[in-house]
C-alpha cells in the first residue's frame, strides 16, 4: 500500500460505511480496512467511458444473524472479519462504489490489512470470466467481452462519490 491507500480506504468508509455494523454490539468503529480493484472491467457503450468491475473489501463483519432480513437478505457469514464482493465503476482515474454488497466471504482467521489485502486480490483474479460477468454487467444481454486494464490498485483511483459521473 502505499500513502494515497489509506485516504482512499477512509474515503470508502466516509462515503458508504461499507462494513459498518448497526446492531446492539456494535463498537463504533467497524469499518473498511482493505480494498482491491479487478483488473477485468465490462465497458459500458452508452455511458461514455464507464467501466464497471468487481471490488472485493475486507473489514469487519457488519452483518449478524439477528438482522431482520429485507427485500435481499445480507450475506450472514462467521466472524469478526468478512470480504465483501461489490460492483464497482470507474471513469478514467475515478471510481465508486454502485452496489455495495453482491456477496461476500468469510475471512476465516485473517485478521491482518495486508494479508488481506493479497487474499482480496486472489478472490478477485481467481473468479471465472463467466461468473464476473454475471456481477458486472447490467442486464443478462451484455455478453462482453470483458477487457482488462493496467490500473488495478486502489491507489490508482480517486474514491469518488457516484454523482461524480
């Protein structure tokens, strides 16, 4: 990681509360503490240079069993760690958060920000083309093909609210 990591990660927080916890035993500072990018992206025709990609945060778990499930129920996983798998977009060097929970992972007993970190990566690079475009793409027409990029880290990107683009 380097200096631009941790404004990006606070940024993620600031914006979406991605992984905060709202139950009873909440502490108050559950949050985001690792982010990776997927380098594969679906580039959107109609929408003038957008892409979207999948995300894949680590941070704590903000979900619980005793949360009344909605419309969606939130993926109930072990832990007080989770990934979290979420559809991202990107303009250029700007990117946001457009679903912020697709699914997620258990952590197991990775506590560590940069152990993580290289496990988000791998959840992200090892997921099969065929499943990554079942998250990225907007309806069940878009058949690709994806593309990738060279920008992959979170620090190539400035963490943009989604009415930015």
């Amino acid at each position: 990681m380097n200096d631009r990591t941790p404004t990006s990660i606070e940024r993620i927080n600031e914006l979406w509360g991605i992984h905060v916890h709202h139950g009873r035993d909440a502490t108050g500072d559950e949050r985001c503490l690792a982010f990776a990018v997927g380098r594969r992206h679906l580039e959107i025709e109609d929408h003038d240079g957008l892409q979207f990609r999948v995300g894949v945060s680590f941070g704590h778990n903000p979900f619980t069993p005793e949360m009344a499930t909605g419309f969606v129920p939130p993926p109930v996983l072990p832990g007080r760690f989770v990934f979290g798998l979420h559809l991202i977009a990107n303009k250029g060097h700007q990117l946001t958060i457009y679903d912020e929970w697709m699914d997620a992972r258990e952590a197991g007993v990775c506590e560590d920000p940069e152990q993580a970190l290289v496990l988000a990566c791998s959840i992200v690079d090892s997921m099969p083309d065929e499943r990554y475009l079942m998250y990225v793409r907007e309806s069940p027409d878009d058949k690709g093909p994806l593309k990738t990029s060279d920008l992959q880290l979170l620090e190539d990107f400035e963490v943009v609210h989604g009415e930015a683009f």
